[in-house]
C-alpha cells in the first residue's frame, strides 16, 4: 500500500506540548491543573433539563440555525446584558463549541493573503485556522506583565491587507480583560477601514474583582464589523458538550452559515432545548464570576506557601505563576519538572507564542475542586 503523494496544509503542527504535559500527568498520576476544564460536576438542574429533553423525544435534528427558543432566550440574555437588540434568526448561530464559531467565521471572510492580527500568547487555533484558510497571522505580543495590548504597535502593523483583528477577553491563558480605553482604541483604528473583528468571548461570565465584561455586543458600532463567539460548554463546566454560538450582523451570519450548513449543519438537539430554559434564569450565568473568584482567591492564598508568584488575573479560569525569582530554567523544562518530581502539571506559557516567548511563567487552571487545589499547593510547597 502506498499514500498518494500529498503536501500538508498545515507543515508546522506536531504534538503540542498539551498532548505532552497530559501524558505526562496521567503517567506519573499528578495533579492536572495543566489542561483547562473543571474537575467539579455540573449542575444538575442542567443535565436534568437535558435528560427531559431527550425523554420528550428531542432527539432529531434541530434547525440549522439552532433550535429556536434557544436562540430567543440567547437574544433576551444579550440584550439584558448588554443593551443590543440581537435578531435570533439573521444574528446568532448555535454551533458545536466555540473553537468551531472561531473557525467557521475566520473560513467565511479570510481569503488567501488576508492578514489577520493575532496577538500572543494565543489560544491555540487561531494561527492553525488563518493559515489553513491561506491568510496570513500578524502576530503582536501582549505586555508582560500585564499583558495588555500595545495599541501602537497594532497601528504600526496595519496593512492594506488587513482583513481582521481578533480578540480574546477574558484571556486565556493570561486572565487579562479588555477595558473602556481599549475598546476606544480599537474603535479609533478600525474606523472607516474593512477590518472585521473577531471576539472570543467563551469566557464571557467568568470575570473577577467588580470589573466589567467588554463584550462587542455592547458597541453597536463595532458589532456591525464583528463575529462574536461563545462557548456553553467554558462556562456551564461541561466542556464535553461542545456547545456554543456565533453573533454576527446579518450579512456576516449570512456568510457564516454557508460554512456551517456544509460542515456541520445542525447541533445536537437535547441540549439546546435544555439550554433554552436553563438560561431563562439569569442567576445561573450571574453567579458564575462570584463562583471562579473564590477557587481563584482560594487557590491564591494556598499558593502563598509556595515560591510561585501570581500574575494579575482579572478573569477566565487560569492563572499565571512565575518562578523568575527561583530559577533560569525554561518554562518547558520547569513544567516537566513539576509534573514528574512534584506531581502537578501545568502549562508552559511558551506554548501560546509562535516564537517561544519564555517569560518564566506557567499556567494553572484552578477550576477545580478545592481539594485538588489544596493537594497541588501543598505539593508544590515543597519546591
Ligand atoms: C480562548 C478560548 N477560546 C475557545 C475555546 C474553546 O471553546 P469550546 O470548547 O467551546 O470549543 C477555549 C477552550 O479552551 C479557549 O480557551
């Protein structure tokens, strides 16, 4: 047997250093804060919700936008929270996760040299899913620290090819939000130019310390460019489901669709019915910042027994450690380290940089139960 000669769309991908940081922690059975899902249950109202819907015969497929009622509560969420007017059936799209509303948006509008401004460290589809289109990632770093965005170096790197600018707030992995001045910084560079934003939202409710989510939707201005995407799955705890949604203005959904009614089409049923009810109750989202916050200050306050020192964290459900005060070694070498001597794993924040970048940071995901957390502290202690 024999492959037929082909070449890769995409050369540069190998195992990623998920694939080896998980291995590594199931080997030597650590503590996995390394990968970003809760090790908690759901909540039951849900899953009973989605156990009704399936009893009730839900289980065929739904319309290709969604099923409606959900997307009628979704409308209502948004325009509760936000203040914009949504149309559940030309704005929003129901899809297999938020990874897929990611892909789907950049396939639709990306064309081959497109240049799409991606800043660093990144969840890691982005570049994979610019350059299997053909367009080309434009990559600015945030600043360490803080990791906020150098608006003049996105202004110096704006090009009559720049096709799209796409954001991330709450960030992962880095817990930074955007702000007011950020989004006037955005709205003054964009103006009058055909630059589409994209905003990754999936951390949407999971944001700390009093501040305010600066989603897209609430700039009707911005919106008219923009692809805003979510995820159910990041903020219900239920990462497994997959589930999340695209926003867009008519036009762009328009476009949006003819790549999702061919690759997808239509999302599973019984638990978008589920979701359609359980999001008629706003405490259910309300309370999920005040949730996160406490296994974050939590965590925080465990930590202290450790040489680790966080980074600033406004929301998402990571946190960034640095170790620059006790050691040179690099962030790959220090997360292997950790996982095979002290039995907690973790993510070297290098992984989200094309380049590498090594700032002596890791990343943990404390959306976990508090004994997992106090097992991790307690081990990492001893470093
Ligand atoms: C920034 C970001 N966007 C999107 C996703 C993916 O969401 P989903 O699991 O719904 O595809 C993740 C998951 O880790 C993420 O961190």
């Amino acid at each position: 047997m024999k492959t037929p000669a082909f070449q890769t769309k995409l050369p540069d991908l190998g195992t990623t250093i998920f694939t080896v940081m998980s291995s590594l922690a199931a080997e030597h059975k650590a503590i996995n804060l390394g990968q970003g899902f809760p090790d908690f249950p759901m909540d039951e109202t849900l899953t009973g919700l989605v156990n009704k819907a399936m009893k009730d015969g839900f289980n065929q497929y739904v319309h290709m936008f969604g099923y409606g009622p959900l997307r009628e509560t979704i409308a209502a969420k948004i325009k509760n929270l936000y203040g914009t007017a949504v149309h559940p059936d030309q704005e929003i799209t129901v899809t297999p996760g938020g990874t897929y509303a990611i892909y789907s948006a950049i396939t639709a509008v990306i064309h081959p040299g497109d240049e799409v401004i991606i800043f660093e460290p990144a969840y890691d589809s982005y570049i994979p899913n610019v350059k299997v289109n053909g367009g080309v990632p434009v990559v600015i770093k945030l600043k360490h620290p803080d990791y906020s965005i150098d608006w003049n170096e996105v202004r110096r790197s704006i090009t009559p090819r720049t096709k799209m600018i796409l954001l991330n707030s709450p960030h992962n992995p880095t817990g930074s939000v955007l702000n007011g001045a950020d989004i006037n910084e955005l709205r003054s560079i964009i103006s009058g130019t055909d630059i589409f934003i994209l905003s990754d939202e999936v951390y949407e409710h999971l944001i700390f310390n009093g501040k305010e989510h600066q989603s897209i939707l609430r700039f009707p201005d911005l919106m008219e460019r923009s692809f805003v995407c979510f995820s159910f799955g990041k903020v219900f705890h239920c990462t497994g489901w997959k589930l999340g949604y695209c926003i867009a203005p008519p036009l762009l959904t328009n476009e949006f669709r003819k790549i999702h009614q061919f690759n997808c089409f239509s999302v599973n049923t019984p638990m978008q019915v589920a979701l359609a009810t359980y999001l008629q109750d706003a405490s259910h989202y309300l309370s999920l910042g005040n949730f996160l916050q406490q296994k974050k200050d939590y965590f925080q306050q465990l930590m202290a027994a450790t040489p680790l020192k966080p980074l600033p964290t406004f929301g998402s459900y990571f946190q960034l450690y640095s170790y620059a005060g006790i050691s040179n070694t690099n962030e790959v070498t220090m997360a292997k380290k950790l996982v095979t001597e002290f039995g907690v794993a973790t993510i070297p924040t290098s992984a989200f940089y094309t380049d590498g970048t090594d700032n002596k940071v890791l990343r943990f995901c404390f959306a976990k139960k508090e004994e997992t957390l106090e097992t991790a502290a307690q081990r990492l202690s001893k470093i």
